[in-house]
C-alpha cells in the first residue's frame, strides 16, 4: 500500500494547470448534471480517513471524483482489482486509485494505517458499506484505519436525493466505537443513494 502511494504521488494531478482543467472539467459536467458541491476540510488537515457513503452504484466513484476535483481535494481510493483492467489501469491509478485483491483484505486496515502514518499528505477514501449492494451493517474497516493512524475520519457524502455532494464534519476517534459509529451513522441518516439502498439506522 505504502509503495502504491508513493509511486503514484509522483504522476499524479498535481500540476496547477492539469489540477485547474479537472476542477472547471469537474464544476461543469456537475452542473450539467443538476449537482452542486458543499463544505470543506478544515484548515490545515492533510490526513485523514474520508467515507464515502451511500454507496450504491457504480456512478458512486465518478461522482466522488468529480466532487473530489470540484473541492479541490486529492485523494486515493480503494477498489477491487478487476476494474483495474487494461486498457483503463493506468487511467484509474493515475486518479488515485490502488487496486485491491480480496484475497489479501484482511491485511489492508493495518497496511493502510503504516501507509497514512509515513505519508505528508494523504486523503484515503473508504466506503463503509464495502459493496454497491443492500448493506444493513456498516463495515468498520475504515474506523480502524483512523484510529490505528491516529487521524481523523472526514464524513463525505453523495445525497442523490438532494443532488449535493460534499464534506460534512471531521470526527476524532476515542475509542469507543459504538459511541462514535452511533455519530457518523447519524450524520448520515436521511440521506438517499443512487439506488436509495442506503440503511444508517
């Protein structure tokens, strides 16, 4: 994981011009699309864990995308290998993305946590639900990936309801994860995925 980052932070969009195109690219095909764009990271944060929920449809990740672009943030995230299939894999990695076998998820908590302890700067998005489809139970990989990290988890949204995408609040872990999952679920609840699967209760 720490060598995928460090590989990719070299070709990625960090160009001011690149970085400028994606981001007017971004604002463009999401007002077209009849989406706007809301909040923002705190001042100063460069690490943190990022959810990305709901997460219902495959159209999940080009709007986390697009959103991410638009917010000016530069993020990795984690999908299962087989979408990192030529001809599109160095497309998909150089957008941040680090392909995952599910054969070795049980590692990927501990690996991603060493990965944003030896990083400057890294945004790694997680989706809780794991899976595009009816989850009842949030997985909690992600929780402990921050917490093992030691940094924040960032509750970002895609509310297909109300066609807004963007950053809701930053929680620090104590520890307790029943208290602190009761606060992000309830962050969420209300809210409307492309398929309105999603389930916060």
């Amino acid at each position: 994981m720490q060598q995928a980052i460090q590989k990719q932070q070299r070709t990625m969009f960090r160009t001011p011009v690149i970085n400028t195109v994606l981001r007017l690219l971004s604002l463009m095909i999401l007002k077209l699309c009849g989406w706007k764009t809301e909040g923002a990271l705190p001042p100063g944060l460069k690490k943190c864990v990022l959810i990305a929920a709901p997460h219902t449809s495959n159209w999940d990740l080009p709007f986390t995308l697009f959103v991410a672009f638009a917010l000016r943030l530069d993020i990795y995230w984690m999908g299962k290998e087989s979408i990192f299939r030529p001809p599109f894999r160095g497309l998909m990695m150089w957008l941040g993305g680090i392909p995952v076998q599910r054969s070795a998820a049980g590692n990927m908590v501990a690996a991603s946590a060493e990965a944003i302890r030896h990083a400057d700067e890294l945004i790694l998005v997680v989706a809780p639900e794991g899976t595009r489809s009816k989850a009842l139970y949030w997985k909690t990989g992600f929780y402990h990936i921050a917490h093992s990290a030691g940094v924040p988890v960032a509750m970002a949204y895609l509310d297909y309801g109300r066609k807004t995408g963007g950053l809701g609040p930053v929680l620090y872990t104590t520890g307790d994860i029943e208290k602190d999952m009761a606060e992000i679920k309830a962050f969420y609840k209300g809210m409307r995925g492309k398929r309105d699967l999603f389930h916060a209760d």
